[in-house]
C-alpha cells in the first residue's frame, strides 16, 4: 500500500469518528406545544377591527441549543372561503412586545421553552360593521412559522392553529350565523 492510501484511510476514519461523535451529542428539536396552547383572547377591538392572541410554548427537547432567528403568524383566510373580513398575523416573544412587527429572535437552550404571542388581527371590509362580519365567520387555520438554526441547517417550521368559529364566538361574544 502506498503512502496516499494510508493518508487516505487515515482522513476516512477521521471522518467517521466525527460522524459518530456528533450523532451522539445531538442536534436541537424544537417542539411546538399545541396542546397546551392559551385560548384566544382580546387584545384590542373598535367598530371596524378587532386583535385576538393566543400564546403558544415552544420547548427545545433535544440535546443541543437551537437559535429561533424569525416567525412570523400567517393567517390562512382567502377571500373565496370568506371575504368581509381581512386578516393579518404578527408573532411576538411573549413579554417582549414590538410596534415594528419584526420577531427579536432568541437562543433556546436545550430542555428550555419560551412562549410566542400569536396575534390575529381582523377588519371588517366591505361596509360592514365588525359584529356583522364576524357573524359569518369560518374556521380557518392560523400557520406560525417559524425559522430555526442549531447543529441542522437552517429550516423552516410550521405549527398550526386552528381558529374555530365556536371559539371566536365565545371569545367575541357574537353569534355566528350559519347559513
């Protein structure tokens, strides 16, 4: 056997004792905690518009720290579905409010969790009062994503929310008209 391939093998075992040593300390899993997601509540409301938030734990439960570098709240109603109202999404460090709509982002050390404020904001559109509009409100999803770095490549996350008419009723106190 030649030099070369010593030198060769050599770099081989090299990288697979990396392989094996990163796998055994881990990557970052940051885990949305749905379940114990906050029922919707309101921030803000006048004659045209209305701000709902929720809040929502995000616990890292791997074995490495994760960097939560953006998120944004991306709510899921296309005017086909239903379209007297408009409705816009922003996400919050909760405790750390911001007027900029930007996500400060965060360091999320391995077994720890912080808590996002998801916020919901609906207009009334088309002439209508807001109780009018919310009278005939649907279901529909409301997506944070989430963008986060660690030991993986940067990726994007979704966790998904769904915004029921029950719920919205409950929490507006108008009654939803089925038609």
């Amino acid at each position: 056997m030649a030099i070369y391939d010593w030198v060769i093998l050599f770099f081989l075992a090299v990288y697979f004792i990396m392989l094996i040593y990163l796998d055994r300390r881990g990557t970052e899993i940051v885990v949305p905690q749905l379940d114990k997601r906050k029922d919707f509540t309101v921030e803000s409301r006048d004659d045209k518009s209305i701000t709902l938030s929720t809040v929502v734990e995000f616990a890292n439960v791997g074995k490495q720290s994760a960097l939560i570098v953006d998120a944004i709240v991306k709510p899921q109603l296309p005017y086909e579905q239903y379209d007297g109202i408009a409705v816009r999404g922003k996400a919050e460090v909760e405790g750390k409010p911001r007027e900029d709509d930007y996500f400060e982002g965060l360091v999320l050390e391995h077994k720890q969790s912080f808590n996002m404020v998801a916020k919901v904001t609906m207009t009334a559109r088309k002439g209508m009062t807001l109780n009018e509009a919310l009278s005939h409100m649907v279901d529909f999803p409301v997506e944070i994503i989430y963008r986060e770095v660690g030991r993986n490549p940067m990726h994007f996350s979704i966790a998904r929310i769904i915004l029921t008419t029950e719920e919205l009723s409950r929490v507006t106190g108008v009654q939803i008209i089925t038609d």
